[in-house]
C-alpha cells in the first residue's frame, strides 16, 4: 500500500553525478550522500575513466530505509560506455533489494536501442527507435561543457533513464553561477536545472564539470562527501518509514471506506497539470481549487473473451511480460474454460488476492517475478494482475495514485479492465469495482508513474463528502 516506485525513480535520477576528478586527467571519482528531508538514507559512488576513443560510466547506489516498519536495503547498479561526446553506446543495469532483483543490458545500433531483460528466469528483448544521440544522466554537467551550453538558454536533449528504461526528453537549462559552502570548502559553481517526466532536479557544478550538490522532490538532497563521511552513517540509515512519510493526512474520519461508492474532495498545495486526473469514475467538477468527484457504479457489462480492443493494453512489455508462456498458462489455469470476460477478470484478482502475500517490497516489479515469489505490495499485484488478464485477451492498465487508510491517503497501485467498457479494480485489496476512496493520478508503467514525483510531499486533500 505504498508507492516506493516513485521515491526509487527519484533516487537513482538524482543520485548519479558526475565523478571527481583525478590528478591524472583519466579517472574520475566521486562520493555523495543521500539525503531525505535532512535524514541519511543512502549514498552514491561514481566513476569516469577515459577509454581511448570512450568513456566507461560507473555508478553504485545503495539506500536504506523502512517501509510499513520493514527494513528495506537497495543496491543499484549502472555501467555505461559511452563516445567521446558522451553519446550512450552500451550500459549495463542491476536493481537488488533483500527479496528481489532485476537485470537489463543494451547496445545503440545505429538509430536503435536494444535492451535485454532478465526477469523471473526469462530474457524478453525490445527496441527502441532513435532519433538523436543519447546521453546517461551521470554525464550532464560533463555534457554541458562539452557543447558549450549558453547561461539562460533552454536546451532540449534525450537523456536515457535505466530505471524505467526508456528515452526521456530532458529540458537544460543554466540558472547563474553561485558560490555555494559544502564541508567547510568554498566552490564556484554553475546552477543548473534539469526537467525531466514532470521533475525538475537542480544541479550545481565547477568549470571542469565536478557536480558538488543535486536537489529535487519530494526533499530529496545529494551532496558531496568524502569515503569516509558517505560511509560512517551508514548503520543509523533505515530508521525513515518512508511511507508514512509522505501519507497525506486529513481532517475527516471516514468509517468502512471500502464500501465507499461516492467521494468529493478538493485537492490543493500542488500542480496537478500533465496528471491522468479525469477518466469514466472520476471527475473534475471545479478548476480552482481543483475538486474532484468519484464515483463508483456496481453495474458491470457483459463482455467475450477474448476481446481485441484497445490493442495498446493487450501488448507485452518488458515488465508486463503477457507473452510468457508460464503467465499464459497461468493464466488459463486460473479461468479455465471460461469465456465471459467479466468472470473471467474476477477469477484472476481474485486469484492474485489470494495467493500473493502482502509485504511491503522494494522492486521494480515485473510480472514474471510475482508469479514465481508470490509475494509483494500493491506494485507487485498490479502487475501480475495486468500480465495475467493480457495473456488471456482482457484489455487491462495499471493505475496509481491515493488510498485512503486509517485517517490518512496513501500511494498506492491498482488497475482498470476494459470490458466494454472500464472497470476499476484492485487486487491488493480484492475489490471489484474499487471503493470511493481511490484517487487516480497516472496510469501507465515506470515512465507514466514517475510523472506522480511532483506532487509527493506537496498535495493536500480535503474531503467534502462521502456516502
């Protein structure tokens, strides 16, 4: 019942600077610090190291923190070899957290991407087509000297993000120059920011493209140290429950909230624009302030399997892995030889309810690996949810945004069904349709979802009524 997705996207764009510098011109390194609302949760480790006609790109990220009271540790891991313009050409990326991991590598060829996936045992492939250059977000300040980027001018770049891995446009642009203090040193720096999936990230750096400071939401500050200094906090890190956290409380009790079929609410305190707010349930009934009106009909349609439309949620993709012949088979287990796609779609959450334990997990969750742990938190069932109903013809897309728990809205994942129509359910809680009480803010995978980041740590709700 959570969003760790979101705080890990944050983490891994912010926490990968640009290394420090050597004395003999040909190795960089750099330590940093992690930092959340003040707290030490983390720390990075960076390198550089000129290759003949390349530049090999190290990156180690390691975070503790707790989750629903459950220690969690991640370990990322990101290996990139790029041209002497600092152009992408290989990288290699690992996510390892206490109960789960996540493998990918890829290659440019010529205009493609290719990237590999190793997920639950299995390798899926896909490519991406490219129209520019692509850079690593470990080599922007190194970039930006490189080309000779202008003081207030905006530029436009395609930066690769191993998290979701994906191509995401960035905007750059130089703020000023500053002098800034960090452990009792004196830098003359350059202030950047970096706009990216809805999040902006301020970055400052020196003339020969040493970044000694990143900050970016939701409170979340990266800042040079030395070994030692990274290190030494290490055994105090894990002690912030990242997801109470960032739970936006309200004023109003609400009794038995999954039996919910109506919620009005104003949301505030936030930009809101670019977000999935408006779809079949939900409704923006005032601007400003933004309210907000859901509402939950129990009159279900009658549907086939297998249905062929929308296509776009029926695809395979390299977390939704639909096309796998153990999700297939899984899949017809569960429904047997049931052809209505409405009983069908509740054979299989009702499945996923029951045999996906829930814990609070540190992922970057794919279908695959659910099925075969068969444990998880609501990023997990939402995912094998989708995998399962796609592998049998049932359109199905995976939403994300706020639930309500015990006097207070948490993030939290859960999908829609098209069958004839959109149907919002939940897997983690068993719900078909969801409650009220469900606030959709995105939909999609990784790169939709991080869209959310902005609002973390700033939205309010007010609730106005409720039946």
């Amino acid at each position: 019942m959570k969003r760790h997705l979101i705080f890990f996207y944050a983490f891994i764009f912010i926490a990968c600077p640009s290394p420090k510098q050597s004395s003999n011109d040909t190795s960089f390194e750099q330590w940093m610090g992690v930092y959340l609302k003040n707290q030490k949760i983390g720390y990075s480790f960076s390198q550089l190291q000129k290759q003949n006609d390349a530049y090999k790109v190290i990156n180690r990220l390691k975070i503790k923190m707790a989750m629903m009271g459950i220690q969690e540790e991640i370990i990322s891991d990101f290996s990139g070899l790029t041209d002497t313009n600092f152009g992408l050409r290989k990288f290699d990326f690992s996510f390892q957290s206490l109960k789960n991991s996540f493998n990918a590598w890829g290659e440019v060829k010529q205009n493609q991407l290719v990237i590999e996936v190793k997920s639950g045992g299995s390798t899926k492939s896909v490519s991406q087509t490219l129209n520019n250059p692509i850079y690593p977000v470990a080599v922007l300040s190194n970039l930006v000297i490189k080309k000779k980027f202008e003081m207030g001018k905006e530029y436009n770049i395609d930066i690769f993000d191993a998290t979701i891995l994906k191509v995401v446009a960035a905007k750059i642009k130089l703020l000023g120059r500053e002098k800034i203090k960090i452990n009792d040193k004196n830098y003359d720096v350059t202030k950047m920011s970096v706009s990216m999936l809805g999040l902006t990230t301020i970055m400052w750096f020196d003339k020969n493209g040493i970044e000694r400071k990143e900050e970016s939401q939701p409170g979340l500050t990266i800042i040079e140290e030395t070994r030692e200094q990274a290190l030494m906090q290490e055994e105090t890190m894990g002690k912030l429950d990242i997801l109470s956290m960032f739970s936006v409380p309200v004023d109003t009790i609400i009794n038995e909230p999954r039996e919910l079929k109506y919620l009005k609410v104003e949301v505030s305190g936030t930009d809101t624009e670019d977000l999935e707010i408006a779809d079949n349930i939900q409704t923006i009934i005032q601007v400003k302030p933004l309210i907000l009106e859901i509402k939950i009909n129990d009159s279900l349609p009658d549907a086939r399997l297998p249905l062929n439309q929308p296509v776009e949620f029926l695809k395979s993709t390299l977390c939704v892995q639909s096309d796998n012949k153990e999700i297939q088979e899984q899949a017809k287990k569960i429904i047997k030889q049931e052809k209505d796609a409405l009983k069908a779609s509740r054979l299989i959450l009702d499945w996923v309810y029951k045999n996906i334990d829930k814990r609070a997990t540190a992922s970057l969750p794919s279908a695959l690996d659910v099925l075969k742990n068969k444990q998880g938190d609501c990023n997990e069932h939402a995912v094998l949810f989708t995998g399962l109903c796609r592998a049998i013809g049932i359109p199905c897309q995976i939403c994300v945004g706020l639930v309500y728990v015990d006097g207070r809205f948490y993030y939290h994942a859960w999908n829609k069904v098209f069958l004839n129509q959109w149907i919002s359910v939940d897997p983690t809680f068993g719900q078909f349709p969801i409650d009220a009480t469900h606030i959709k803010l995105a939909e999609g995978e990784l790169e939709e979802q991080a869209k959310v980041l902005k609002i973390v740590g700033e939205i309010k709700i007010k609730v106005l009524a409720y039946k």
